[in-house]
C-alpha cells in the first residue's frame, strides 16, 4: 500500500500509461481522480477500473487553461485536498504537420507543443500554486520521451514532438529546483516505445519491429503500459521521497543500444 490514501491526480488516466497507472495506483491504496478529454473514454475507464467509491472521472482539455482549473477545482473537492500530479496527456502532432524539421508546418509544431508542453505547464502550475496556499509538500510526476534523451530519426522523424518532450524534461527540472525547499518534488518518466493507442502508429510499422529488436534489448519489441507504472508507483510515493529533478528512462534499454535497421532488401 505504497499510495495509502494519497490523494491523486492523473491527466491522461483515461488510456495508454495513465490507465495503466490508475489501475495500480488504486491497488497501492490512493484516492484518485483520472482526467481526459473524452467522455466515453473516461466512461469506459470507470467500467476497467470497477468504479471504486475512492475514484472519479472528470472532463478536461489539458491545452486549455479554465479547463484545468475547473478540473483542480473539482479533484480538490472531491478528495478533500491534492498530494500527487501524475501527468502523462500529451501525443504525435503528426495529423497537424509534425514532422522532419524542414518539412513541420507551423501549425504542428504549435498543435504538438500545446498537446504536450502547454498542458504539462498548465496542470503543473496549478499543482504547484496548490502546494503552495496549502503549505504542503507535493510530488509531481511528468512524462517526457526517450526521444529528448536519444533522437532516431530513422524511424521517428518528429521534431515538434521530439522538441515539447524536451521542453518538460527542462521545465520540470526548474520546477524542481525551485520549489524544492517547499517541499514539492519534480520528477520526470522517459519512456521508450510503448504500446498504447498513440502509438499503435508506430507499433505496427515492421520496419519499427526489425528496429526495435535491437534499440529495446530488455523486450526485443515495445514496452508495456504496466512497465511504467512501478516506477510512476516509487517517483509519486513517499519512496521517493528525497529524489526530485530526476529524469528516468523507462526503455527497454533504449539510451544504451545502438539500433539496426534491417538490410533486406525492401525493408
């Protein structure tokens, strides 16, 4: 019962990592509030999760700053009090323009950075102020990608995405050093190739597949959602205690493998 009645937030819960860490978070005993922007997706997370009475979903666009307060405004309510932000929304530009760097149209380097740094900024400066007018400590938990650590361009050519998850791994290590002396801790999660819906682009690519036997030796393909949430589980609770800034990689061993592509013939 590592997250014993831990009052808890996680944006993005409805799917993918959050669902994943929902479910776990709620066996390590939190009280939760899961967010996304989709009614039928929270709907149907309630049903996977069994609608415990110590859960609630609510309906938030994360990109939208009065939604994200609306959103605080109830999880506070509902929980009587916040104690973890755990924040994975985000996703591929890709429909927008994101793109090579010299092919990325304007509009999806701003679509992919307001799905995956402008929320990440809204839902943390409003944990943060939190914290703050509650004189409590608090952990943050943020998703960046392996990606900001590790470019592969052969296979995942996305500079506006590439470039948001670079800009969470620098703004939470700011975060963390500034407020480290209130108390709140800052940490970030890198994952490898996981699979989720968002990435079913990607994990259904067979030239991906040949790529991914060598760049995640630890799986010898993607990760699974259940891989990040042990250590979304250790960086939310009191474990963690005395780590903040932290960017884990959560990959497969990702960072450390060169990757080969295949050498047949029409690969």
């Amino acid at each position: 019962m590592r997250l014993l009645d831990k009052r808890c937030l996680i944006v993005g819960g409805t799917s993918g990592l959050g669902l994943a860490a929902a479910r776990r978070f709620l066996a390590e005993g939190a009280r939760l509030v899961i967010a996304g922007d989709d009614d039928l997706q929270g709907e149907a997370a309630l049903e996977a999760l069994g609608r415990p009475t110590t859960l609630r979903f609510v309906r938030c666009d994360a990109t939208v700053s009065a939604e994200v307060d609306a959103l605080w405004r109830e999880s506070v309510s509902f929980l009587q009090g916040l104690d973890v932000l755990y924040h994975t929304a985000g996703g591929s530009g890709r429909r927008f323009g994101d793109g090579p760097l010299h092919e990325c149209s304007e509009e999806g380097f701003a679509e992919t950075l307001a799905l995956n740094l402008r929320s990440t900024f809204l839902t943390n400066r409003a944990a943060v102020r939190h914290f703050l007018a509650q004189r409590q400590p608090g952990a943050i938990l943020n998703t960046a990608s392996v990606l900001a650590l590790s470019p592969s361009p052969g296979c995942f050519d996305t500079i506006a995405y590439t470039a948001a998850k670079g800009g969470v791994i620098a703004l939470s290590r700011q975060a963390a050093a500034r407020y480290a002396a209130d108390g709140i801790r800052v940490n970030v999660l890198a994952p490898g190739l996981i699979d989720t819906p968002m990435a079913a682009r990607a994990v259904s690519d067979p030239a991906v597949a040949v790529f991914l036997k060598t760049k995640q030796p630890l799986r010898g393909g993607p990760g699974a959602a259940d891989d990040c949430r042990e250590a979304a589980v250790f960086l939310c609770g009191d474990a963690a205690r005395f780590v903040t800034g932290v960017v884990l990689p959560v990959d497969g061993g990702w960072c450390l493998s060169d990757g080969q592509f295949s050498n047949e013939p029409g690969a």
